[in-house]
C-alpha cells in the first residue's frame, strides 16, 4: 500500500494532468477557430445569417437542410449576385453542416448539377475595380491635401498605390511595420490574402521624385501630424481632422479613393479600394515592367491570377485591329 506521502504526489501528478488536458482542450478549441482568416468568418458568419433569414421567410428547415432547400436558394441567389458569391455562401453552408455532425447537403448530386448550370448561366468571370493610373492619383492627392483629412488620405491612397497593397493590407499596417531607409520604406505585411500563415511579407517602395506625390514623404508627414509611434498607421479622423484612435475599416479605404477620386472631377464609375492595387499593376505593366518583377512586388503566387490584369493593360498592344486601315 502507497505510503501517504506518495498518494500525494499521485494526486498532486493527475490533478496536474487533468489541469494540463483542460488547457490543450482549449488551445485544441482556439487553434481551430483560426482555421481561416479573419474576413472569411465574417463572410461565413453573414452568408449563415442571410441563409437562416431566408429559409424562415418561406418555413423551411435550415439546420439540416434538405438539397432541394439548397438547390432553390441557389437559383435565388444567382438571380443578383457574382458565381463567386454564391460558391462562397455555399461553401459557408457546408462548413455549417460540418461542424454541427449533420450531413453536408451541398454534396448532392443535384445541388452540384445546380451550380454547374449556375456556372453556365451567369459565368464565373469577376468584375473587375477600374484600375487607378499614376496621373489620376497624382489630381487626387494634389485635390485632398488640404482637406481635414488630407494628410492621413494622401499616405493612403499613395502607399496604397505605390504598395499595390490589398485594402486589408494597409488598414493592418501599424508603425512598427514601417522601417524607412535610405531608398524609401520598407513595409512588413504580417497577414495577408496569399499568406494565411503569417510567415510575413516584405514590400519595398521606392522614393518618388515629387515631394508632393511621394508616399515616403506622405508617411513621414503622417507619423508626425499623428504625434504617436505606435498603433495603427490609418485610423478614423473626428469631423474636424483630428484623428482619433479606431484603425479605418477595409470600407472605408474605398469611401477615401472614389470621395477623393470625385474632388478631382475623376469618373468614379467601378472604382474601389481595389482600384489602387489593379492601377500599380496596370501603370507598371504599361510602362514595361517584367510579369515576374510586378508579381514578386504584388506577390501574386500564380502568374495566371496576374494575367487578368496584364491583358487590361496590354489590351492595345500589338493589337490587329490597329492592322486594318480602318
């Protein structure tokens, strides 16, 4: 029989255990939670919600769905929206089934013969931001400088641009993300779209020859009109340009560029926050720049995802039409 002494140590040993299980549970628990970026959930989480609010409206059973119930809020949704929206939602659907145990409907064969058609109907082509060239952007910053918010705007739109950063991308930049050096600024990208692992990238942007375009110079004047070292680089400004201490949303990187885009008396037709990323591709392409060298500063993985934007700037180039004498 155990003397007392080691009962206690015994106990000792598996209530630390026990402790040790509890918090490997959760860390199991929260590590899955990450399986995916933050913007996926969000967008799960609203295609969820605008399921459930749908099936209710005409007394169907969202949780388990049946595939018939799939099938019609398909044809529903291809009504108004892009085949990628609604592959997304669908595979929001599914995740929804699959975490719940139940069997997942969107694997029926006539919920795939659905979305084939869908795909036959509607296409699968996305609709692409009117890219930014550098003279529109040089009217918009030479426009909004002296706006309440034209210093935060101006760093924006032009690290944007010259960064060919996603509008994730640069509301996520904090100050200690920026390192200037003596040929511009480097920036580190500790999340983003092509880097679901944050292993972290590296954008360069060089110095440009305008003190009043160049996006170092728009950076340093930004980190001194904000007074703190700290933070996030793009926050929220009160009504009279003070800026306070929420970091801007991905939405409102777009209420800057077409606002900004219409005080230049620039068409604001398809512009976007992705305007800026499609217009340094675009203006470096038409100026002669390598696929390869746009793709490395992009960091686009696949030369085929970039070559949509090639062929828009490409479009007139050796183009036949030019050969008819028309």
């Amino acid at each position: 029989m155990p003397s007392p002494t080691k009962v206690d140590a015994l106990a000792i040993a598996e209530h630390e255990l026990a402790a040790e299980a509890d918090q490997l549970a959760q860390e199991v628990l929260d590590l899955a939670a990450r399986d995916q970026s933050p913007a996926t959930d969000r967008a799960y989480a609203t295609d969820r919600a605008q399921f459930m609010r749908w099936c209710r409206d005409r007394s169907l059973c969202p949780m388990p769905a049946d595939p018939r119930t799939i099938a019609l809020y398909i044809a529903h949704r291809v009504r108004t929206k892009r085949m990628s929206t609604v592959r997304r939602e669908v595979a929001a659907l599914a995740k929804l089934h699959r975490e719940n145990a139940v069997s997942d409907p969107t694997k029926h064969p006539g919920v795939r013969a659905v979305l084939r058609g869908a795909r036959r109907t509607i296409g699968t082509a996305q609709k692409r931001a009117r890219p930014l060239l550098t003279a529109d952007i040089i009217a918009m910053v030479q426009e909004i400088r002296y706006h309440n918010t034209g210093i935060r705007d101006a760093a924006l739109l032009l690290v944007g641009y010259a960064g060919a950063l996603r509008r994730g991308e640069l509301v996520a930049l904090d100050w200690k993300d920026v390192e200037f050096v003596p040929e511009g600024v480097r920036l580190t990208l500790r999340h983003s779209k092509t880097d679901q692992e944050s292993t972290g990238q590296v954008v360069g942007i060089v110095r440009g020859s305008s003190p009043v375009c160049c996006p170092v110079l728009a950076l340093h004047e930004l980190k001194e009109w904000s007074n703190t070292p700290t933070g996030a680089i793009f926050r929220q400004c009160s009504k009279s340009g003070r800026l306070v201490g929420s970091r801007l949303s991905g939405e409102a990187v777009g209420i800057v560029v077409t606002r900004a885009a219409r005080l230049a008396g620039l068409d604001v037709t398809g512009l976007s926050a992705h305007s800026l990323r499609a217009g340094c591709i675009t203006q470096a392409k038409m100026l002669g720049c390598s696929d390869t060298t746009i793709a490395a500063h992009s960091r686009h993985k696949s030369l085929d995802t970039l070559s949509g934007y090639i062929r828009m700037a490409t479009v007139f180039q050796d183009n036949a039409s030019g050969m008819l004498g028309l």
